[in-house]
C-alpha cells in the first residue's frame, strides 16, 4: 500500500482503525443529531469537505463521524463550562443560520444547439452523468459524473443563473438550457437542503468541542494514540 498510494494515504488508513479502536476503548460515540446537523453545515456553508479528512472519498457522512470521533478523543479531558459555550452561540449566532442549498450536477457545451440536443437525450432517459462525461466542456465536474458540490444564494463559484434555476426544480430534477459564461449549461438537482436556524441545543456539543480544542496544544491527529493502542510502523 505505501509503495503504490504512498506513506501519506497508508497512514490515513491506520488512523481510521485508531480512532475507531481508540474511540471504543473511551466509550464516546456520534449521535445521529451530531452527525446530521454537523453535515448539514459543512454542505451548506463550505459546499465541500476539507480534503484533509478526505479518506471515503465522496463519503461525507463517513468523514464527519470519524472527525467528530477524534475531536471528542483529543478533548475527553477538557472541562468547558455551560456558560462559555451560550456565550459563543449568543457572539455567533449568524454562524448557526444556513440558506436553502443545492447539490447540483452540471453540464457546459459551448453552444445551444449542442444544449438542446443534450436536454433531448436526458427527456428520453440518459442519464445526466453519463452525457456529462461525454459531452461537458467541464472537464473537471465531467469526471465526476457533473457533480458540482452545493451552493447557496451567496455562492460566487457559479453564475447566480445556477441558483435561480435550481429554485425552479425539485430533486431528481434536470433544467432546461440556459446561457453562462462559457456557452450553454443545463443542471440536475441531487438534494435540496432547506433554510434553518440551528437552536443552541442543536449545536451545543459542536461549539463545545471547538473551545475545547482550543485548548490544547498540537495538531488533531490519532497519532497521539498510536503507542497506547500499539502501533507499530516500520520504515
């Protein structure tokens, strides 16, 4: 494995079992809140996951609970107070507010002949990701089956024709050409993420993790439990 991938990817593979070992031995787990309002954040704040928990590939959800996993491992020892963590939310509530987003699929021709003849094909069943491989001048979405990641009303990654037009749409939806810069796009709606305000027990555990990790020193990594659980690496 670390001749073909690479010492970096092996060693993410070892911490997986860390955390997973680690977190066991401790009895600390995610619920299934933490792990959804946490996820529904990161997809509508950022519309994509820091790569450096990048070890399931599109698994968000897979990502998140390992994070969350080996934040509440590093700062199981960190005593935060009730009245720390309402006064952060009160100083940050806006952080708590999402706008409705979506996750969208695109494909880009330059003209709109080529648009019309695409939307045709998808009218007769061909699916979206496979005309995007094809066809999409976006040849970084394309490989990805067109997947483009969230966006929001504020998004700036996309010509704001993107949102209007997904507003229009339900999921499972594909639009019908409509002019950007680079030519003609058509999108396909994956999920639709509504507009919440997250209340102070919906993000309490988050807000207290992160005062907590602010309080120790050193990077989040499982490697401080690779000697208690008897890691072994020979170079």
């Amino acid at each position: 494995m670390e001749q073909r991938f690479g010492q970096e990817v092996l060693s993410d593979m070892v911490n997986q079992e860390v955390i997973k070992q680690a977190a066991s031995e401790y009895g600390i787990s995610v619920s299934e809140e933490e792990l959804d309002t946490e996820l529904m954040m990161i997809k509508a704040k950022y519309g994509s996951y820091d790569e450096q928990y990048l070890w399931y590939g599109s698994d968000w959800e897979g990502q998140i609970e390992q994070k969350i996993l080996l934040e509440k491992l590093l700062v199981q020892s960190v005593e935060i107070s009730e009245s720390a963590v309402k006064e952060a939310y009160n100083a940050n509530e806006d952080l708590y507010k999402i706008g409705k987003t979506y996750h969208l699929s695109h494909i880009v021709v330059e003209d709109k002949k080529s648009a019309q003849a695409i939307y045709e094909q998808l009218q007769d069943g061909v699916a979206f990701g496979t005309l995007a491989l094809e066809q999409s001048t976006d040849t970084g979405s394309a490989y990805q089956a067109g997947d483009i990641g969230y966006i929001n009303k504020n998004q700036t990654r996309y010509s704001p024709s993107y949102y209007k037009q997904a507003g229009k749409l339900k999921e499972e939806e594909f639009s019908k050409p409509f002019k950007v810069e680079d030519g003609y796009a058509l999108i396909f709606v994956q999920e639709i993420i509504k507009a919440k305000t997250f209340a102070y027990e919906d993000v309490k555990s988050m807000i207290e993790r992160e005062l907590a990790l602010e309080e120790i020193d050193g990077a989040i990594t499982a490697s401080y439990f690779w000697d208690e659980l008897g890691v072994k690496w020979n170079y």
